[in-house]
C-alpha cells in the first residue's frame, strides 16, 4: 500500500490510463509546464510529450469543444478545468453537445470524455468561484456526475471514468488535494454508480459527498460522544445515484440527513429527500433533514463564508433533531 | 384465463359489502358450490357459495374491508396462474374495487334481478341504485376508531399496526406529541398502548354544583356504521321523504284474544303454542285479502296491486332491525305463522337470515307492546302501503253499556300511504281487524270474512 495524497492519486490515475490506452490525453490550462494549478499532473508533460498533455490559453468554451471532438473521433480526452466555475463558460458544449450528442446521432457517435477540476467553495474565493456545481450537471441526462473525497475513491473512480464511453463529470476539490490515504499498488477500479459506506451504524443515516465527507465523519464522532450511533454514507457517484444502498440504510436506521455543499433549492439533496420519502415512507421517524449552503450567493468575509459551509456542529444537531433528541 | 370473484348481490337493496370471513386460503382447491366465505350485507352475514371452481391465486379482499357491489374480492385459476393478469383484464389495476366497480355493477344487478324475479319492484328499486355505487369503494374503510388524527411519524404508525397497538393510546413525545418510533417500542416493551376498553373518562367542566364540585364532560365519540345501520338510514329516509304517511288508530278488546289464546294453547301440544302477535299477524293478512289497496305499492303512475299477501315482522337485534316475512299469511293457519315467525325470528337474533327471508313483504307489523308502549306510530316499510304498530294489552278501565268496567285493551295504529289508500279506507281495514281480534274464531273459518 502506498500512503497518497489526492493530487498524487489522480496522477497515478492519469498517467496509468495513458499509459495503457495511447487514446488517452489531458488538455487544459496550466497542465503541461506548470504541472497542473494543483499539481495533479505532475510529470506527465516530461513523460508523454505535449502532443498528450497539451496546455491551452484560458478559452474554456473553446478546449472543451476540441476535447468534445476528440473524443467523438475516437480519442479519449481528459479536460482539466482550473475550477469548475469556469467550465461555466463551456456550459453550452458541455450541456449541448457533450451530454447529447450519443442521443441525437442515434448512437453513430460517442463521447467518452471527462470533465474534471476542483469543484464548490475553497477559502475565501468569492461569489463567483466558491459554487458547488453538483446539482447542475446531475441535473442533466447525458452525463455522469462523480465526487471523490479520498485518494482510493479519485484513483479508481478516475479511472473508470476515463474508460467510460459516456461524458463524465469528476469534481475534486481544493481544498482536499492534500488529504492522504492508503492506495493499493497493484491496479484496481471502482465501478461507477456505488456509494461507499465511510463508518457503519445504527440509528441516523448520514449521507454525504465531496467535501461534506470528511465533516460528516467529525459530526458522526461528535455525535458518538453523545450515544448517538451515525452511519455516514458516501454518495461517490451522484448520478447515477445508488439509491439501493441509501434506502438500506434508511430502513435500518429510520432516520436520514443529507450533507453536501451545495446550495438547498432543488439539487441532489432534494432528490435524495424524493427518493427517500417515496421508497421509504414507511420507514421514516422523522422528516429527513439537510444540512447545505445557505440560500444566498457566497460572502468573501471569511466569517460569513464559514457560516455558509456545513460544519460538523451542524450536521451533529441535524443528527440530533431526527433522533429526536 | 384465471377467474376473478366479484362481490356478489346477495340481498335486493345491497349496494356493497363486506367480506366478514374467509373460509378458504391461498393455494386452496375450490369446488363450485363449496362456500368460500361469509359476506356481511346490509341485512346479515350470509355464506356465499363459488360460481366457479379452481385454485385460490389470489384473495383481493380483507376481511372487514367494505367493497361496492362486483368489486374483485378473489381470484380463481389453475396453478401457477397469474392472478394479476386476470385482475387487469378485469378492470385495470390490483387495487380494492377502484377501477373495477363500473363495469360488473350492472350485471351484478342483472344477475340480481334473475335471481329475485318475483320481486319485481324490489328490482327496479334496487337496479338503478347499483351504478352510483362505484363512487362508495373510495369510502376509507380503515380509519382510525375514534377518528382523529394522530400525529405520529410513518414508522411508528407501522410498528403500532403490526403490533396491534392504538396510536391514540401511545403518548408521543416527538413535536407537537408526535408519537415516534421510540414511543411505539417503550409501548410494546411495556405492553401498553391497547385500545382502552372504557370509554373516555372525560375531563372537569367549567360548571360547578352548590358545594362547588366541577361537572364532568366527556369527550363525542363516533362510531363506524354498521352495515345494517346504513340500510336502515337509506330505507327509513327513503320512507320519509317520498312517502305522505297517515296515521289512524283504534283501541281494541282483547277480551276475547285472551281467552281464546288461553283456551288454543291449553288444547295444542308444546311448541306449537301461539302469541298474541300471531293472532294479530292473522288478522292483519286476512283483512289485507279484502282491502286491495291496503296490500299495494306506489309506482309511479299506477299502484300495484299485490296479488300475494306478505306480512313482513318488525324483529329488533342487536344494532338494528330486520324485517322477516311470513309469505302467503293469508292462506297460512295460526300454528303455520306461528311456527314460522319463532324460527324466523331465531335467525334473524342469530344474523342467518337469508334474503329471500326477508324480500317480498306488502305489510308489516311491528309490536313493541312487551316494552309497555300504549301506542306509536311507525315508518312504512318503502315498498308497502301500510305497517300496522301494535302498543301494550293493559287492563284499563272503559265505560261500556254505560258502566264503567275494567277490561284487557290494546292499542293499534296503522301508518298508510296516502297515494294508494285513503283514511277512510284505511279506518275500515282496521275495523275489520278489529273485528278478527275481538271475535278470534272468526280467524278459524275457510272463507273470507
């Protein structure tokens, strides 16, 4: 077992795959010679050449499309976006063409691409450079929408992504590049589509994703303090969504909370709320509970940020009101 | 193709139906004729007899589930069958009676009206009646007792069913005393939670007496009609609204009833001994032999002349009333009535009346002389022209031949219809039985008169 960063198994997941399928480039600002704005790509311009890590000027609207052309020749793209806030300006290619194009050829082309790059609030970014694009693009039939929150997850995730024939969306983030973790030499994948549970237990579940996972974790301890046992969920695909094992648990525990960054009108919080009062109505104790964003553009002030973001003390209290304690 | 059991139409007024038992289970071979299970219908649990044979696939209906007339309550077919299949060509769906009940409810009627052919007014009465019936299987049949809504989150309202607890008897400690899953498992760890078996205890007044002690007020409680209860209430307001009822009464001696009663009982063997009900039973049909327009129903633009003379018994059970008929009264003899009306009256107490028991009434007499009732008057019997309410004999004084004499009398009032019989014509029938009742050997004789 190798003790990893994030940014390093995202790497290893990269250059594996380029490895093993010349189809396969990275292309994206800053990935070449700067090694990646979060070094997640550190080497592989020295290892394959700039034909396969191409850097491009900051025109996201326009290396999406040439990664969305790519792959429907055959190639195998992964776009680097800096932050997902940008590929805001490759929206229109990502939402016409990328998720559509397999549908609307009839099937005569594909897209196998990922879209990958830190996603949701950091620190102290601002309005514009602090969302979480989660609800957005799982919204949107066509793609498949992933969130890694541990170096195993981002290297087999990753991947699999790559190997997909569909677009794939691939949030990281920020904030966690730096999050270390043990990753298995040899080579394994984690298929698409399977949640994980992060810490098993009996009376609330606690579903969560992203950066929410690390804090849910922190909120299940609080509340194991307090004899509360938690049982956390990571979502890790967020479409498909692995509704089976969320509706496991729910029927175990009866209670549900959903932890994500992300803000609380629609989104994937709200699905899982859907989902769960309509397959597990009778199981329920209590109304299920999210703890998310507030329902306001994001402060700079680094106070009013810190009230926006879930933090542990609030997931507790939410495990807390479904208790009914 | 599986077969699907409908509801059947078991009496002439039923309109639904509940399936009160089962006597067979899934995977059960069936044999036409063999009964399958007992119905409750407006008037009384009867057994219901398969049409069909085969394997049980599927049983629809729950038991003390009402369902309207037709609606899927079982399905029938070889092994291994898909029963849902069937219910879909049925009506669409494997739910309750929902998308089934319009389409069977009129050849459940139909079948009815085969069946109950000599009853041709019961039919026409009861025919139309059956398409509006589909709207009443939306009717919520598993409402809580006390029908009240009790706050309580999805698991515990499930655990408390399938522990047979009452939420009502929980105290939930969730918001707004919700009653949460932990209150339901305290419940069941501590056995309780049961319904109460006394009713409300009630709570302190606002009012005092004159030592200052509250007055106690206790909490409505409703109570879910009985099946009875609601034919009774369609029937009766039927009968009020439609019908101009009049009423007449006339005090009759029993002088003679009573010594001929004594002496007619001394002379016949055990089991065989008459009341005074009979005799006025007798009386009634024989007078309704001579008086047409008493013995009719309305219809309409014409009256109808019963050609039979049926006279129907006022029997009170528990939480109702049926009305059992001794057919041909007329031509029937004083043990005849007599015998049938104890074993009629028997299965009415015991709910194994059957509907041909209680069809085909053109009068009806109804008694509530042993609870000492000196006279009333009562609702008419939809269909007839006149029900014939018979008070108490009682020792009362009266003048006769100018003395003041002490004699036994009875009190009779007969309620009519004014559309097919008039006062005076009704105040001679009554004299006529009167005229039985006071000279009861008449009663004896062959012919009219």
């Amino acid at each position: 077992m190798a003790n990893l960063q994030i940014r390093e198994a995202i790497r290893d997941a990269m250059r594996e795959e380029m490895e093993r399928d010349e189809r396969v480039f990275l292309m994206g600002e800053e990935v070449g010679h700067y090694q990646g704005a979060y070094k997640c790509s550190q080497g592989l311009l020295e290892q394959f050449g700039a034909k396969r890590v191409v850097d491009t000027p900051i025109t996201e609207t326009g290396f999406s499309g040439v990664g969305i052309g790519a792959a429907m020749v055959g190639l195998r793209p992964i776009i680097e976006f800096m932050t997902f806030n940008f590929s805001a300006v490759a929206f229109d290619q990502i939402l016409n063409n990328a998720s559509k194009i397999h549908h609307m050829t009839g099937g005569q082309f594909s897209v196998p691409i990922v879209f990958r790059g830190p996603n949701a609030a950091a620190h102290m970014l601002g309005s514009t450079h602090s969302q979480a694009f989660d609800g957005i693009y799982a919204h949107i039939p066509g793609l498949k929408v992933v969130s890694v929150a541990t170096p195993y997850d981002a290297k087999g995730l990753l991947k699999s992504a790559i190997r997909d024939p569909n677009p794939v969306i691939f949030f990281e983030s920020e904030l966690m590049y730096a999050v270390r973790g043990e990753v298995p030499e040899e080579e394994y994948l984690i298929p698409i589509g399977e949640a994980d549970i992060k810490r098993p237990g009996e009376q609330v579940t606690l579903i969560t994703w992203g950066q929410s996972v690390p804090t849910s974790l922190e909120a299940a301890k609080l509340a194991e303090a307090d004899g509360l046992d938690v049982e956390v969920i990571d979502l890790r695909t967020l479409r498909p969504l692995d509704e089976a094992a969320v509706i496991h648990s729910v029927k175990k525990t009866n209670r549900a909370v959903i932890a994500y960054h992300g803000w609380p009108y629609g989104g994937v919080g709200a699905e899982l709320v859907d989902r769960i009062q309509r397959m597990a109505f009778d199981w329920l104790d209590a109304p299920v509970e999210r703890v998310c964003y507030d329902d306001i553009p994001f402060s700079y002030a680094e106070n009013l940020e810190h009230l926006s973001i879930p933090q542990p003390e609030d997931i507790y209290a939410a495990c807390r009101k479904v208790a009914y304690r | 193709m599986a077969i699907v059991v409908e509801l059947p139409r078991l009496s002439d007024t039923m309109e639904e139906g509940v399936v009160a038992n089962w006597r067979i289970a899934l995977g059960d071979k069936v044999k036409r004729g063999q009964v399958i299970a007992e119905i409750e219908t407006d008037k009384a649990t009867m057994e219901f007899e398969s049409f069909d044979s085969g394997y049980v696939l599927l049983l629809v209906a729950e038991e003390g589930e009402t369902l309207p007339l037709g609606a899927p309550i079982a399905v029938l077919g070889k092994k291994g069958e898909d029963p849902q299949e069937a219910l879909a060509a049925f009506g669409g769906g494997s739910g309750g009676g929902e998308a089934a009940a319009p389409a069977p409810a009129p050849e459940a009627a139909a079948d009815a009206a085969a069946s109950a052919a000599a009853d041709a007014q019961a039919v026409a009465e009861s025919a139309p009646a059956a398409a509006p019936s589909a709207p009443a299987s939306v009717e919520a049949v598993h409402v809580d007792p006390k029908d009240r809504r009790i706050p309580a989150s999805p698991v515990a309202r499930r655990l408390a069913r399938e522990h047979d607890l009452e939420l009502a008897a929980i105290t939930g400690t969730g918001p707004h005393g919700r009653v949460v899953k932990a209150d339901v498992e305290k419940a069941i760890a501590e056995g309780t939670g049961k319904a109460a078996a006394a009713p409300a205890a009630g709570e302190f007044s606002g009012e005092v007496d004159g030592w200052g002690r509250p007055y106690v007020s206790r909490p409505d409680d409703s109570v879910r009609l009985s099946m009875m209860r609601k034919a009774i209430a369609r029937n009766m307001t039927k009968a009020k609204q439609e019908t101009p009822h009049y009423y007449l009464t006339m005090d009759v001696d029993m002088e003679k009833a009573f010594a001929f009663r004594a002496d007619f009982n001394e002379a016949v063997p055990e089991g065989t001994k008459i009341s005074f009900n009979d005799l006025i039973v007798k009386a009634v049909a024989r007078s309704l032999r001579d008086f047409p327009s008493v013995n009719a129903s309305f219809d309409g633009d014409k009256a109808i002349i019963r050609g039979d003379v049926n006279v129907g018994i006022a029997v009170a059970v528990e939480d109702g009333l049926v009305v059992p008929v001794v057919r041909y009264a007329d031509q029937k003899s004083l043990e005849a009535i007599s015998r049938e009306s104890k074993a009629l009256g028997k299965s009415a107490r015991d709910k194994h009346l059957r509907p041909e028991d209680m069809s085909g009434g053109t009068f009806t007499v109804s008694n509530l002389g042993m609870f000492g009732i000196e006279s009333f008057a009562a609702v008419i019997n939809p269909g007839e022209a006149g029900i014939l309410a018979v008070g108490a004999i009682e020792s009362r004084p009266v003048v006769q031949g100018g003395e003041l004499v002490i004699r036994k009398r009875m009190k009779m009032t007969i309620s009519a219809d004014h559309r097919v019989t008039d006062g005076a014509v009704a105040a001679k029938w009554l004299t006529k039985v009167r005229g039985y009742l006071e000279n009861p050997l008449k009663m004896l004789t062959d012919g009219p008169g």
